[in-house]
C-alpha cells in the first residue's frame, strides 16, 4: 500500500474516533435528559453503583480530550521532530487517549488503537536497536490497554456507568439503532487498523 493511502486511512481513523467519541458523550447528555424529562432517574440511579458525573462535563471533557489527540497527532504528522520531542509527543498522545477513555465512562477504547497506528507510521527507525526497548514498550503497553479496557473487564472495577444502561431506558426501535451504530464505530476502527498495520508493514 502507498504512502498516501495509508495516510488517508489513518486520517479516516483519526476522524472515525473522534465521532464515536463525540457520539457517545452526546448519547449519553441526551438520554440523561430523555431520563430526568421521564421521572426515571429514581430507577436509573438504582441500576448504578455510583452516582454519575455531569453529563454536560464529560460532553465537553471528551470534546477537549478528543481534540487535544487529534491536535497531537496531526503535529507529529506535520512536522519532522527529534527523537526526544518524538517520543514526548508519544507520551502526550497516550496521555490524551487515557483522559478521553476516562471522559467518555470507559465505554470506548478505540483510541488505543489510534495512537498505536500514529507511534507505528511517524516514529523514525521504528525496527533499530535505539528504538526497539521504547517501540516495545509502548507498543505493548498500548495492545495491553486495548485488550483489558472493554467495559465489562475495567469499567466495573472503577463502577463507571455503562452506555448500555442509558440505552436500555429509551425506546427499543432508537436503542436498537444506536446499539448498531456503537457497534459500527467499533468495527470499522479495528478494521482501519488491521488495514493500515498490514500495509505499512
């Protein structure tokens, strides 16, 4: 695969991340409204271990946090720095991708797999031996966040709302929609990094 596709892809990943991120927060300030309009917050709340955030803070958290990533990203893809303000920038990515994760209740892991692509495509001399101890790393570090931050493995350790919850208090012909689209974002993104992984490879 060329350069070039391979770097429309991962702007399309960029992108597809930060809608689901976006989706997600706004799905849940709607049904929290849709829920206090209803007078179902009584049985909403007894279905939680905690009593959530602001739904109006974690929407603009995850706005923030979500920008911050793409504005990292887009930095490193931009301009050629040296290796230790590359491997700074590596640290801010992760950063950014852990507080989006935790604005958006765990319920949303794909930037993971962000900022492993964008360590994978801009970081010089990836296979050296100066690189080899921080590449594995990071990049094991990265796969291992990934694998355990589903929400039933780490979500529940840290009593965080599921967006399943929220969803099972509106009607079933709009959270049978949004359950697919969830799903979608989910699917395509690990697509998008199957693809770019084995063309750049």
């Amino acid at each position: 695969m060329t350069q070039r596709n391979l770097n429309r892809l991962s702007n399309l990943m960029l992108w597809l991340n930060f809608a689901a991120v976006l989706s997600i927060a706004t799905q849940i300030l709607f049904i929290s409204q849709y829920i206090n309009q209803n007078q179902l917050s009584y049985q909403f709340l007894t279905r939680l271990k905690r009593i959530p955030a602001s739904p109006t803070s974690s929407f603009w958290q995850c706005t923030v946090f979500s920008l911050a990533l793409i504005f990292l990203i887009t930095i490193r893809h931009q301009y050629h720095f040296s290796k230790k303000t590359n491997n700074l920038f590596v640290i801010l990515e992760f950063i950014a991708a852990v507080c989006t994760f935790y604005a958006v209740r765990m319920n949303y892991n794909g930037m993971f797999l962000l900022v492993f692509v964008d360590f994978f495509m801009t970081t010089p001399d990836i296979s050296s031996n100066a690189y080899y101890r921080f590449w594995t790393i990071v990049g094991g570090l990265l796969v291992l966040l990934f694998s355990v931050s589903s929400y039933s493995i780490i979500g529940s350790v840290f009593k965080m709302p599921a967006l399943t919850t929220y969803i099972s208090f509106i009607p079933t012909k709009i959270a049978s929609f949004l359950v697919l689209l969830n799903n979608v974002f989910t699917a395509f993104n690990l697509i998008l990094f199957i693809s770019i992984t084995r063309g750049a490879s």
